[in-house]
C-alpha cells in the first residue's frame, strides 16, 4: 500500500486525480489531501473514508510516497522539493519543472523509460501537448518527426472553475438575444476569466503572453513535443485557441517525417499504441472524448501540399489523459 | 440604374446581398428577387419598394443587368447560364464555376483585374478562403506565398439557417446540464445539421467527403487560394473544422514565402491592403468580426521552428466579406 498525497485537492484537476485513484484501484493507503488555507477542513468523502482537507502551508510531507500536486506553479515550485526532500516521489502537474533537465516529463505509454531516472520529482506534460503526443509519438518512432504545424482547439476546463464558470454565465447572457450574435449588435457580458468573450465565440490567445509573440502554452507545445521525443530538432510551429467547449482538448496538426509515410501505415501505427482509439467512421470530437481515458485519433490523411506527411486530428480529455490520469499512470510506473 | 437580381434571396447569404446593395447605395434600378417555388410570392420590404419574391424556376431573366446568385451549386450550374445568356453579369457565390478556367474568381481588393476577362459569369470565392486571402494576399504579392497551413474555425451560418437553428437548439438542450458536458454523460441532442453535435463542441470535419481523406472546404482552400493568387505551385495544407459559433470564420495560417518576410514588414503589407485591420493591442475575435465588413487580422508572428515565415489569425463576417459584401463589391468593379 502506498502512502499517497493529493496537493490541489479540491480543483477541477485535484478532484479528477482522487477519482483516478479509485476508478484505478491504486492502492491507496493513508491518503492525504491538501489544498490553500482557504479550503482547510473540508470533509471529503472518498473510497479510503472521509479526509479532512490540510494546509499546504503547514504541510509537514513526512511519510508520503506518492505526492500527485496540481496546485500551480508556485506552490509546486515552493513545496514539492520539500515532499521529494521528505522522501516522496512527486508527480508535478504543472509547469514549473517541466523544462528542468534534472526532471523527466512523462507521457505514460510514449516515453515511460524517461520515468526511471527521476530525482524525486517527475513533470505531467501540459494538457495539448500530451494529447498531441498521444497521436504523433508513434509516428515519430518509426518515422522521425521533423516538423510539425499544430493548431488547438482548447477547452474552458484547462482554465479550472473560473473557465468553466465564464463560459456557463456567457452562454447564459448571449442566449437570451441570438439575433445580436449575427448582426454584431450584442452586449458584452460581465468581464468573465478570458480577455474577450468566449460564449458563442473562439479566442485565438490561449495563456499568457510571452515572447515574440506567442503565448505560453504555445511554448509548451514546441519545448515540451521536443523533449519528451527527445528530439531537440524537431521545428514546432504553434496556435494555441480557446474555444466554448466545456471539457477535450482538440489538435489539428501536419506533420512531416524523416521519411515519406503512408496513411495506412499511420492508421496501424497509432492504432498498436497504448490508450488510444482511431476513429475512422465517425469524427471524434470533444463530446465524444469527454469523460473517456484514451485520446481518440481521427481525419488520418496525407499532406495535399508538400507530399510524404500526415495530417491529423487527435482529441483528448484535458482532465483525464491530460492531466490526472496521466499523474496516476506516472506514480503507477514507478511503483 | 443597373436593373439588379438577387438569386436565393430569401437565405441568409440572400438577405445580406440585399442588406449590402442597401447599405452601399448600389445604383438598383428594377429590383427583382428570386428563390425557390415555396417562397415565391413572399413579400420583401426594401428600400426600393416592396418586391415580390419570383419563383427562379418560371424566370424571365430578359432586362437583367446584374444578377447576384447565392442558390446553391445546383441552381447557379442551371439558372446562371441562362442569366448571363440574357445579358446579364452573374456574380455567383456557389462552388459550381470557381475552377472553370473562363470564369475569374474574384476576391475584390486581392485580384480586381481578373473580373475583367468574364464571360458573363463571375465566382465569389468560399467563405473560407475569402477570410484567408485577405491576410495572405498582401504578403504573397510582396515575398511569394510557397507553402500555407490553414486550420479554420468555421461558424455554424456557414450552413445557412439550418446551422444556425441547431446551434441553437443543441445550445438549450446541453445547457440545462453542464455536469453531464464535463463527465460525459451528455444525453445525445435530437439530430441537427451536422454529422455530430455541434453546441459546446468542435466538429474538425466542416463540408462534405471528398478524396483522400479531405472535405470539399478544404479543397477549396487549396485550389481556390492557388486561382486567386494566379500562383498554382503555392503548397496548401486544410483542415476545415466547424464551431459553435453564429457567425465570422476564423483560419489560423501559417506561411512561408519565396524569401523570409518579418513581422514588421508583414504587419505593414496587411494594414495597407484595403479591407482589412491589423489588431495588435486585442486578439480579433469571432464576435468582434461580426457585422463588420473588415476581415481583422492579428497575431502576426515570426514562425519559431521553420525560419522566415510567418503565423496570423485571420476573422471575418462570412457572410459579408465572405460572401454578400464581396459579390456586391465585385458587381461595382464591372459597372
């Protein structure tokens, strides 16, 4: 039995990684959770029993053997090098030691080998890029990915509560007047967690600003594809959009490989990899993803224009393969 | 005067042509208007008169000097001919003449001269590939356009009224359970327009099947962009995908040119091309595009794995430049 910590156990990702733990029957024992001052003493129930939610401030990690934090950066940048100093290995769900050279960043079924040589703390990929890997990372080991253009189709739950929260009250508010949406004569909802509305509307700036440009989850997109490949070369040309889909994140991509590649060979290369499904009646979709554990991968065609590539769609949930059940996979390769 | 017809006058692209020769005090004398037997005999206030909607079908086009056909493939392949054998100019903004070498496809402000070799028949450009050659057209004309990858955010007025009332429907019906979006335990809509639900979800398969893999609005983007741009080598990789949004197309682009261009001189190329508006302090969205007769343009930037191209977002009111407002524009090229 392992002595497990959830940290950010009561956001949108935290409540999803204690789900994981049940619906994978990881074997739990002495769990804990912890969250900001704020949600200290919360009761929640869970498979394990009631636990009442601690401090991370006041966190004393003693004992803890597997840490899952989804808390931010900063927290994770603060308190997981004091669980990994107590002992704990610490699947970190953020961003803050992803590019760390010491840190392996782990897509469960790509690069799971990169898990072993950990020093304590090991990095969940961003959500878009783990759900692209989930399609290319197949291609890329027969292939050898050179380049890739990937455009997202991002949903309001990588941004947590608030996302969700926006979207539900914009959809309310531009509900009530469908007429204005056509003409451009609408209101402009109450300011909600996005720059500009994302009711009825997509938002072609997901993240925050960075340089030259691009956003940062732009970025992960190019440092993270290129590390957890190990292909430092590989030219990543980002476009990172949030559209009023509450839960999957969607990514368009064309690739181009060290050697021309088939259809029908990348049909059966992405359908022998673990936790994925080609769809190839039916478009998968957001909806169609949502709530599920594998990446759905669709529209497998070849490139029109520069010839020898792939053009793809590959749609996973966010809080699922992106996020926690990803941290869980993790913990379950280095037990 | 130029005695004027709209063809389809009572769908959505009609109403706008309608709106636009309004708006533009287009010199109508003798307006008619034609749509389908079910809605001939429809009153139409207009600021001509009041006009009785003719059936297309029993059409005496005799006396028609400029005739604008939003009708559909089928109608335009039958009726157009006749117009233009009559005397009239056609301005059709159906797919069914875009690649006949004799008939010029026009995006006014991007290739006006072309409009003038017609043989009474002139194609407006899709939707799509309108919104795209407003942003890349000044930089192909200044460096060379070689290779694009275009990825489309296309809203549901695309499809007519019909998109737009299973948008609607699908809106109301996911909305009275948000849970269910983010688990996955969405009861399905009843059928809508689209092959999948389209309310808060993105369908990445916009158009019709056609070969190898891609839809018709991607083929478009691909031959229609190389006709336009008299540039028939230009490299073009689509992927059309649909989104739960009124009206206004979005195409995240990414381009390289015959010698590496830089933002700065791209930034300026596009500010000068008439029609458009560089955005650089907001990121132009859907909403902010709709009921405008601009296509916006925003976040131009470097390429950061290929050097020398660049990336953008592009977003207009597809059904004004991208459709009734270009048709209109081209028919005063010809006066």
């Amino acid at each position: 039995m392992v002595r497990t910590a959830i940290i950010g156990a009561t956001g949108a990702v935290g409540r999803e990684m204690l789900a994981t733990l049940e619906r994978r029957d990881f074997p739990v024992g002495d769990l804990r959770l912890f969250a900001s001052e704020r949600s200290a003493g919360t009761l929640v129930a869970t498979r394990w029993g009631e636990v009442k939610v601690e401090s991370l401030d006041d966190a004393d990690p003693a004992g803890v053997e597997v840490a899952l934090f989804s808390a931010g950066g900063d927290r994770s940048r603060q308190h997981a090098p004091r669980f990994a100093a107590a002992g704990a290995v610490v699947v970190d769900n953020s961003s803050a030691f992803r590019m760390d050279p010491t840190v392996p960043l782990v897509v469960a079924g790509v690069n799971d080998d990169a898990a072993k040589a950990h020093h304590g703390i090991i990095a969940n990929p961003n959500c878009t890029t783990m759900v692209l890997m989930m399609g290319l990372a197949p291609l890329h080991r027969a292939a050898g990915l050179t380049e890739v253009v990937a455009t997202s189709y991002q949903s309001v739950s990588g941004s947590g509560h608030k996302g969700i929260a926006t979207l539900e009250a914009e959809i309310g508010h531009f509900a009530a007047d469908f007429d204005a949406l056509r003409t451009g004569a609408w209101e402009a909802p109450p300011p909600g967690y996005y720059p500009r509305p994302i009711g009825f509307n997509v938002i072609p700036f997901a993240g925050g600003a960075v340089a030259e440009g691009y956003t940062d989850e732009e970025m992960k997109l190019v440092n993270e594809t290129r590390k957890i490949l190990d292909a430092p070369a590989i030219l990543v040309e980002p476009t990172c959009v949030r559209v009023p889909v509450m839960v999957s994140h969607g990514v368009a991509a064309t690739a181009w490989f060290g050697r021309p590649l088939g259809v029908e060979e990348a049909m059966r290369l992405i359908a022998a990899a673990p936790g994925v499904e080609v769809w190839s009646d039916t478009v998968p979709t957001p909806l169609d993803a949502a709530g599920k554990d594998e990446v759905l991968v669709g529209r497998i065609r070849p490139t029109v224009g520069r010839p020898g590539g792939i053009s793809l769609w590959t749609v996973g949930d966010n809080l699922r393969k992106g996020a926690a059940l990803n941290a869980v996979q993790v913990a379950e390769l280095i037990l």
